[in-house]
C-alpha cells in the first residue's frame, strides 16, 4: 500500500515542481516586453502631443499630427483644408520601390538559391560563403560602392562611351532606379538564404518522379518546385519588403533630397523639421503598412496552403 501510494503521488508532485519554472524566463521576458514596446509606446505618445518650438514635444494633447499625414492646411487661411500630395507621393514611392525590391530580389535569388543548393554538399558552404560576405562590410560602404558603378563617371557610363554606345553619361544617380538598384544589391541575400533553406529541403525524387511522368522543365518547376520552396519565397519577401519601405542610408546616398522614402521623411521631421509629433506620426503609420504586410502574407499562406490540402 505505501508503494502504491507514492507511485500515486509523484505524478501530482511533478506539475507542482514545474508549474513555477516560467519564472525563470519573466526577467527576459521583461526585457524584451520593454526594449520593443517601451519605444513604440513612446513614439504613439508623442504622434498626439503639440510640437515644441524647436524640437521636442509640449506635453498638450492634439491630432494635428496624425491630420498632417494625410493633409494639409493652407498657409494663409488654415480652414481650408486639401491632401498632401507630398506626403501621399512619398508613401507610394516608399510602397512602390519595396514591392519593386522584393520582386526583383525573388527573380534574382531563385536561380542564386538554386545553384548553391544543387552543388555537391561539400561545396555549398564556400558558395553561402560568398553569399554572406556583403553583410560583412558597413550599409553605408556597400551604397557607395553602388554609386560608384552607376554615377555619371562611374563604371557602366564610362564602360559605354568608351565601347561608343552612348556619347554622354546617362543619369542614373538621384532616380528612383538608383534607388532601386541599391536596395535590390542590399537586400538580395536576404532572399537567397531563406529560399536554399527551404530548396535544401526538397526531395530531388519528386522532381525525377516528374519528370518520369513526362512533365515539361517548365510543369516541374510550376507543379513541383516552387508549391515546396513556397514558404522560402515568403520568409523572403517579408526579410526583404520590411527593410525596403523603411530603408533611409540607400535612398539618401543614391536618390539625394529629391527622391525621398519613408525613413527619409522620419529623419527629416525629426531633425531639420523639428516635428517630433508628425515624425512619430510618420513612424506609426509605417508600422501599420509594415503590419498590414505581415498580415497578407501570413493569410495568404494559410490560405493557399488550406486549398493545397483540399486538394490534396
């Protein structure tokens, strides 16, 4: 009987002894609560106080702000009220150059992705080598190595007047393809990485039963391939979209004040313009974009991946 009786106990002892060990984890928990709600919470304070005469806030709640993302009032009589068009352009650019990005980094990272996870496994680590070695080097160093290839007396003019395809240099420095161009050469690691992850995965007898099945190179690469390194086009398009819409050394360096983004217009209101309030208002809205993003691509996921099961 005292044996079955302390066989018996020892099961309702354990959750007892370990129902408390979360504890453990409440100091980092604390910490990561803070280090990324604290100042997200500050900046949403600051997007609905009154702006200081030169910088900070007065501690005087207003709206002004939040209505300044998306408007403006005349500066000779401030009833009359239309939309700001400036802003309105800066957050289409900032949307259009990241989708932009992403798409152009899933063009170029596939095939990258592709032939590192088709070398032989001895060799894959010197070619992810390779991969990851601009992340050695500083954002800023990386840019201006980019404008040194495209400004006017960079490589590729000089290559084609010399060749005598052109007798002036074509500007591209300070448009939105420089812009382009520069976060695309940043961001595309962070596409390649996700997608061999997921193509390291894929079982190449799929792709020989495929083919056994007498489907085309193109039905295997439709039917097979990418529904299975599917996830890796979505871990990548969110690595590379969230840094693209708030991206600020790239647009800065190689689109000059004429071509600003979002994180340049942050920057800009809480330095010379000396709006914290608009700038935190700014800042807010991008995170809403960034969220909005998040959301579509996780419901699309779970949709398609839903439908892959029905029909499965």
């Amino acid at each position: 009987m005292a044996i079955k009786q302390t066989s018996a106990a020892t099961p309702a002892a354990v959750p007892e002894r370990h129902g408390h060990k979360w504890l453990l984890s409440a100091p980092a928990l604390i910490i990561l609560i803070l280090a990324a709600s604290g100042p997200l919470l500050i900046v949403l304070v600051y997007s609905f106080l009154t702006p200081g005469n030169f910088g900070g806030v007065v501690w005087r709640f207003s709206t002004e702000a939040w209505f300044r993302v998306f408007f403006s009032r005349d500066i000779f009589d401030p009833e009359v009220v239309s939309l700001n068009h400036a802003h309105l352009a800066i957050f289409w650019r900032s949307v259009s150059l990241a989708l932009q990005t992403t798409v152009i980094c899933a063009i170029l990272g596939f095939p990258t992705a592709w032939f590192i996870a088709t070398r032989p496994q001895h060799t894959r680590a010197f070619w992810l080598f390779l991969i990851t070695i601009p992340f050695w080097t500083n954002l800023l160093i990386r840019t201006f190595a980019i404008q040194e290839v495209i400004r006017n007396q960079g490589l590729i003019n000089t290559t084609l007047m010399r060749l005598g395809l052109t007798d002036a240099p074509i500007q591209m420095m300070y448009t939105d393809f420089a812009i382009l161009v520069g976060m695309a050469y940043v961001f595309l690691p962070l596409m390649v990485l996700p997608l061999y992850a997921a193509m390291d995965k894929l079982d190449i007898r799929l792709i020989e039963a495929g083919y056994d099945l007498y489907a085309s190179r193109w039905q295997v690469l439709r039917r097979i391939v990418l529904p299975l390194v599917k996830p890796g086009f979505v871990a990548g398009s969110i690595l590379v979209f969230i840094p693209s819409i708030g991206a600020f050394v790239t647009p800065r360096v190689l689109g000059g004040g004429r071509n600003m983004m979002l994180g340049n217009l942050i920057e800009l209101q809480f330095g010379q313009g000396r709006n914290w309030p608009l700038g935190a208002a700014l800042a807010m809205t991008m995170l809403v974009l960034v969220v909005g993003a998040l959301i579509f691509y996780i419901r699309y996921v779970g949709r398609t991946e839903d439908a892959g099961r029905e029909h499965g």
